[in-house]
C-alpha cells in the first residue's frame, strides 16, 4: 500500500511542479488532498502513522514552512506543500524530505543563479525530496 499512496503523491507532485514552473503558483487543492490523504491513511492504517505522528508531522512542517516563509522568502503555497508533506510523511519524515528538498532547493538555485533569475520555482525541490525520502524508506524498510 505504500507504493501505491507513494505514487499517487508523487503524480500529485509532479502535477503542482508542472504548474508552479508555469504560473509560479501551487493550487491549494493539491495540498489539501495530501493532507486528507494523511489524515485517510492514518485511520485505515495503511502507512503506519497514527493521527497523533500525523498530527505531530503537520506541525513540524508548519514550523518549518512558517520559519522559511517568514525568513527564507518561501512562497505561501510552498509552505502549505511542505506541512502537508509533513502530515504525511510525520515528524521524523519531514526531516528526511527536507534533507532532500535542500539538495534539491541548493541545485534549482545554482541554475537560477547562472540564468540570472531572481525567483525560481521550488515544488521541483520539494518533489525531489518525497522521491528520495520514498527510496530510503521503502530501501530501509
């Protein structure tokens, strides 16, 4: 089941990646529909999260999205992405995405820099980081 909710997630991804290096925007449904994905998944007891991790991982990715918001200039939409990944992904996972979207983030900036761009899209970066977070889990485990 994993695999399944991981690839359905990566195609949700993908899609707000597409459309952030079109418009510079994320459509709040997409993070919306992560979230209830977590909130879902916790109750059937497919990714074996209870509500309290899932809980515990949207308010570590709230903190974080807030922090990058507030002091890196990460768009509104980028954080809403990042506490729904949090959510599903729980308090320990985010960490490891984020570990993975700053690789990722580090990259995308080089580029921009190179292209003398100011603002770049970040979604590519945060997708980076759930693909590498879903191979070191499904590796590990």
């Amino acid at each position: 089941m994993f695999l399944l909710i991981a690839s359905m997630i990566a195609c949700l991804l993908a899609w707000a990646s597409w459309h952030d290096l079109r418009t510079r925007e994320i459509p709040d449904w997409i993070s919306v529909l992560i979230g209830a994905v977590a909130i879902t998944s916790s109750l059937f007891g497919w990714l074996g999260l209870s509500i309290v991790w899932v809980l515990a991982g949207g308010i570590v990715g709230l903190a974080i999205a807030y922090a990058l918001f507030r002091f890196a200039k990460l768009g509104g939409g980028d954080g809403k992405l990042i506490i729904a990944m949090g959510m599903l992904v729980g308090p320990v996972g985010i960490l490891i995405v984020l570990f993975g979207m700053a690789i990722a983030g580090g990259v995308l900036s080089l580029i921009a820099m190179l292209r003398g761009q100011q603002d770049y899209a970040y979604v590519p970066a945060i997708t980076a980081g759930f693909v590498g977070y879903v191979g070191f889990v499904h590796f590990l485990v």
